[in-house]
C-alpha cells in the first residue's frame, strides 16, 4: 500500500480546496449577478383589471424582481415566474391567490403554502408583471382543483425547497398548481420538464410557470396592465 507524506496528503487538499472554492465563485458570480440584473429591472405596480369575470380555480402568474425569479425566467425563457391558484373568499368578499412561495414567511416560522388577498400577491415589492389564465375544464372540476389546494393549505403543508415532483408531501408553486389539476385528471404540465442542476432538484428537471402557461389545456392567458 502506497502511504503519502504528510505534505503530498496537504497539498492534494490545497488542489481540492482551491478547485471548489472555483466552481463556488462562479456560482456566486452568477447569483449576484441574477440579483443585481433582477433589482435592476423597470419596476411597474400590477393593476388588476377583468375581476368581474375571474372563475373560482383560474391561474394567476407574476413575475418577481429577485434573483430567485429571474433565474426562473431566464431559464425557461419566460415572462412569469411564479403561478397561484384564483379562490373567492366568501366572507372578505375578495380574491385570494392560493399558492406554495418561499422567502415570505415571518422570522422563525415555517414556509407554509398560503391563500392571500390579490393586493399582497400582486404588491409592489413582489411583482413587476401578472397574468390571468384559464384552463379549458367545467366549472366544477376548477372549483374542485382549488379545494384540493386549499386542503394543503388548512394542513399547513410546507414549501418543496428541494423542488421535487416526486415527492407530494411538499409543494412549490407550480407543483401545487399542476397536482391540483392532475387530482381532477387533468395534466397541466403536458409532459413538459426544464433541465436544472442537480444543485437546484435532485430530479434534475423542474415543472415551470411556463410549462403550465403554454399547456394545450389552457383557454387564454391575459396580462394585467402596469404602471
């Protein structure tokens, strides 16, 4: 058995050391890069508009101005990077975005899927652009898909930072949306996958806002205006 030197055995960890200490330059090159690109960008509030005709279980889409979002967008070539699900709640009498989000729970508290008035989902620190879809089913089978996402959120199920399609114990935002539909037999993601590092999902593929945004089975995707 070959025995190195102390010194051969120090500089081998030196080489090792500095060669990931590169790759994890890059990558923060990159990150800072998508941020300061993302905080950079023309920031307009959304002003919703259609209300009356929004149907219990339609799509909402914005886009963020983080990192996280324009990493999203760049990489599926897309316009929005995050997708909720439309609810209409009886007793404040406005419309809820229901919806799997990380990064806006309160310090020390779980990140739990949300349902949240339109005016925080659509506030100015959070998007710069929105979007109203339908997707092509009876009125009850979208009425159906929303209850199915309200019962995660009444289970206080947590945010998917793993980011994996194959586990349904946790959600992210468009996993949530497309489980919704697909417990109603209705396969918004098309079969469509993005590639992503093995860094960002183990599965190494991801479900986009864009894989649902241009699914067959959706009816129209409308932009809400800016200003």
């Amino acid at each position: 058995m070959k025995i190195l030197g102390k010194n051969v055995v120090s500089e081998k960890k030196s080489i090792y050391l500095a060669r990931n200490m590169e790759k994890f330059g890059k990558f923060l090159m990159v990150a800072l890069w998508l941020l300061m690109a993302g905080c950079t960008a023309r920031h307009e509030a959304v002003v919703l508009t259609g209300e009356e005709d929004f149907r219990e279980g339609d799509l909402v889409f914005r886009c963020g101005y983080g990192a996280e979002s324009r990493f999203v967008t760049v990489a599926s070539h897309s316009n929005y990077s995050h997708v909720a699900l439309l609810h209409y709640d009886a007793e404040s009498g406005v419309w809820m975005a229901v919806h799997a989000v990380p990064g806006e729970a309160a310090t020390g508290e779980r990140e739990v899927l949300k349902a949240e008035p339109l005016s925080d989902f659509y506030a100015y620190e959070r998007a710069v652009r929105g979007a109203w879809a339908r997707v092509d089913c009876p009125d009850s089978v979208a009425a159906a898909a929303v209850t199915y996402a309200l019962g995660k959120v009444e289970e206080q199920v947590e945010f998917d930072n793993d980011y994996l399609l194959g586990d349904t114990t946790r959600f992210y935002c468009t996993e949530l949306v497309w489980q919704a539909y697909l417990h109603q037999g209705i396969d918004l993601g098309d079969g469509q996958r993005h590639e992503v590092p093995t860094m960002v999902s183990k599965e190494g593929s991801c479900l986009f806002p864009s894989d649902i945004a241009t699914c067959s089975k959706i009816v129209f995707i409308n932009p809400f205006i800016t200003k």
